[in-house]
C-alpha cells in the first residue's frame, strides 16, 4: 500500500460576490457540504470549512488523488439544493455561486497556521475584500487571477 496524502484549499462564492449565506445558518450549510465531500471522498476528511456570506473556504485532506473539479461542481450543485429547495427559507436570498473557484494543493507543514486563516474569515475580512483575498492567494501560488468581473464590493 502506498503512503499518500494531499492536501486541497478550496475557495468559491455566491453570484456577484453577494452576501446571500445567512450567518444563522452558515454550519447547517457547513455540515450538510461535509456530507456531500464524505460521500464522494470516502477517504479525505474536512480540516476546516468556514466563511463569509459571500464565499466559503474548505480544507481537505484524503489519502487518494480527488477529482477537484467535479468535487466543486458536486459541492455546489447540492449546496444550491440544500439552499434553494430545502431551506430557502434560511436563505431566501441566495441565487447561485460564481461559475469559477481556485484551489489550491497544500504541504502538510504548517496547516494549523492555514486552519486557523480559514476559521477567522470573518476577523480578516473586516480589512480585506474577497477579491483582495483572491488575489492574494493567487498570487502567493504563483498563478494568475482570473476576474470576471463578477465582483460586487
């Protein structure tokens, strides 16, 4: 058997960056997209999972190699129906997520350090927008931010 870990930090937002995730209800939502990840990743688990009304942060760690890319796309398609359909009444005003999201691979160094980031969003975003924040995890990974402009702050 192979010894394997990643380690995937994975960011996305509501439509036009609205505040639409209720406060009130934010860990029902939290514990409901746990759900979904356990249920296609049997083997990762949620290191840390928490946000702002307009966007969310998720850390994941797993033994195999996940497909991201339909793991967010599963994320938020039952995330929409748990908001939309199920409780639209915790979330009447949600529409829909942003088309895009980043992710980023993670060394196991130093997570206390990234869990603690994603658990206090809501202390560093009283100085930094979620477009800021974008741009600088972009940045800090070396890749290019993608705007499109779907930014309403």
């Amino acid at each position: 058997m192979s010894n394997v870990c990643n380690v995937y930090h994975i960011v996305f937002g509501t439509y036009r960056s609205q505040m639409r995730i209720s406060e009130e209800h934010k860990k029902d939502l939290y514990n409901y997209m746990c759900g979904v990840i356990f249920r296609q990743c049997p083997k990762a688990s949620v290191l840390a999972i928490n946000g702002i009304p307009n966007h969310i942060h998720i850390l994941i760690k797993s033994q195999t190699f996940e497909d991201i890319p339909s793991l967010v796309r599963d994320l938020k398609r039952a995330s929409s129906y748990f908001m939309k359909e199920l409780h639209a009444d915790w979330f009447p005003l949600f529409v829909k997520w942003k088309s895009e999201y980043a992710s980023f691979s993670c060394s196991t160094y130093g997570l206390e350090r990234l869990i603690d980031y994603i658990n206090n969003q809501n202390v560093h975003h009283r100085v930094r927008t979620y477009k800021n924040e974008m741009i600088a995890l972009c940045n800090r990974a070396d890749i290019q931010f993608y705007d499109t402009g779907d930014y309403d702050e």
